[in-house]
C-alpha cells in the first residue's frame, strides 16, 4: 500500500505543477493516465462501476473545479482560468493493492476567503490524521474535521465520505467528516488503513447532482475544496501512505 500510495503522490505532484490558466482539465487526465500506466499500475476509477448512476466511470482523474464538489469529469473544453482552484483525486492499483489521495489546487492567485477555504480543509485533514492512533474511535477522527471546519466559518458536505482501502477501493468503514450518532463508531486498530477526505464548502453545505449524473456541486454556487490521504493506523502513529 505504500507502494501505491507514493504513486499517487508523485501523479498529483505533477499535476500540481501543470495547473496553469490555459490547461484544459483533460490534458491533466492524459498525463495522469500516462504516469499510472508507465508505473505499471492500473487507474483505480477508469472503469470503476457504481450502482447509483448505473455506469462505470470514463476516466483516471476526477477533475472539480470551483463549486464542483467531487468526481468532476475531465474534459477538453474545461479550460482553466486564474483565479479557479480545482480539486484533483485520484487513485491506482498497484501489486493488488489501492491507493487514494486529493488535493485542491489554486490556479494563479485567488481571494483571501478562497485562499482560506484550502487552508482550514487541508488543516481539518491533518487534525484528523492526528487522531487515526489504535484505541481512539472513529468519532475522533470525523469530530476532528467537524470542529475546526465548523469552528471556521465553513461547512461539510455530508452526502459523501471517506473510507477504509486495502485490496479493494472502498472498504469499511465509512468515514464521514462529522459526527452523526446513526452511524458506527468503531474502535481504530493497528493495521487498518483509511481514507480520510474532508470535502469543504465555503458557503452552506448542500450539495446536488450535475446533468452527467456524477460531478456534485454546492446548491449555492459556492466554491469546494478537497483534500485526501490514505492512512495506517501504526503503534508509531499515524502512518501517512500517500505522501513521502
């Protein structure tokens, strides 16, 4: 998992550094492919089926810019300007095991409350990391995202969630960015590994579904960010698998 995990990190570092106003999302989508395939590895989305919207997703990248939430679609004729930010997750398959990680990027210099949206999800993310050590909950790990993201004037986008990784994609748990007394609390153990992603809005936190039935976007317009890291619950700690 490692293995996969820095995979995944190098792809985004290099997307990170292709983001510019006048690179159209797909462009960031062929090199992504190019880079996964060279590695000997398999995309993780290209193909990956999901009930709900009755087809298997076309692409290696999700590609959300603005108030795209997730699971944006790349396309050539999505041209990025200055002053967007777009989220880019990804994941692959590599030695029968997955990796997963997002992150949002800013194309040239954006607002101040923009600014401040990527840094309160991103430090929301790395709370959360902190808490993923064996006999917390899982409540500590969402509570974590919850309290500085709410505590900074932002909201989370509850339709979707993060979860447990391993040989498969998506495993359990489920591990929403807030604490919903419904859902399972379980104790965290050495040798699981999640995927923890606060999924930020900047203004309310609804969310619904485009017309290609699987980019969501903010009901209000706002912008979203996206940040994503698979983690191993250690004895040493949390072990980040997706960056070095």
């Amino acid at each position: 998992m490692r293995a996969a995990g820095l995979l995944v990190y190098q792809v985004l570092q290099k997307m990170k550094e292709m983001v510019a106003e006048g690179v159209t999302t797909m462009d960031l989508e062929v090199e992504a492919e190019r880079l996964i395939r060279d590695a000997g590895a398999k995309p993780a989305f290209k193909g990956y089926y999901v009930p709900a919207v009755g087809s298997r997703f076309p692409y290696v990248l999700c590609t959300s810019v603005n108030d795209e939430i997730v699971h944006g679609m790349p396309s050539a004729k999505r041209v990025l300007k200055r002053g967007d930010i777009v989220s880019i997750d990804t994941g692959v398959q590599l030695h029968g095991y997955y990796g997963d990680s997002a992150i949002t990027v800013p194309v040239g210099e954006v607002n101040g409350q923009v600014q401040r949206l990527l840094d309160v999800t991103r430090e929301a993310l790395e709370r959360a990391i902190d808490q993923a050590r064996p006999g917390n909950r899982l409540f500590d790990i969402c509570g974590a995202v919850e309290r500085y993201v709410t505590e900074n004037g932002f909201s989370i986008v509850r339709e979707y969630v993060g979860h447990g990784i391993g040989t498969q994609l998506h495993e359990e748990p489920q591990v929403p960015n807030y604490i919903e007394r419904k859902n399972e609390n379980p104790r965290l153990k050495e040798g699981m590994v999640l995927a923890i992603e606060p999924m930020v809005n900047a203004g309310k936190p609804g969310s619904r579904l485009a017309p290609d039935r699987w980019t969501a976007v903010t009901k209000d317009g706002s912008y979203a960010a996206h940040f994503e890291h698979c983690v191993a619950i250690t004895s040493a700690g949390p072990w980040v698998l997706t960056r070095p």
